[in-house]
C-alpha cells in the first residue's frame, strides 16, 4: 500500500512540476514580447 501512495504522490508532483514550467516559460515568452513591443514603439 504504502509504495503505490508514494508512486502515486511522485506521479502528481510530477505532473504538476510540468505544468508550472510549462506556465512559468509562458511568462517568459509573454514578458520577452511585451518588452520588445514597448521597446519598439519608442525607437
């Protein structure tokens, strides 16, 4: 019982790392494009 919770828990914690790299490399990109824009509009 005890090692399925644990491989369960690892599973989650898994996929939850994922998901919040791939929302943080979201943030990133979005933040890159936003700076670039502002960016050009002042030149």
């Amino acid at each position: 019982m005890a090692k399925e919770e644990i491989k369960k828990l690892i599973e989650n914690s898994k996929k939850i790392i994922d998901q919040d790299k791939d929302d943080f490399t979201k943030s990133i990109k979005n933040d890159l494009s936003s700076f670039k824009k502002s960016t050009l509009t002042k030149i």
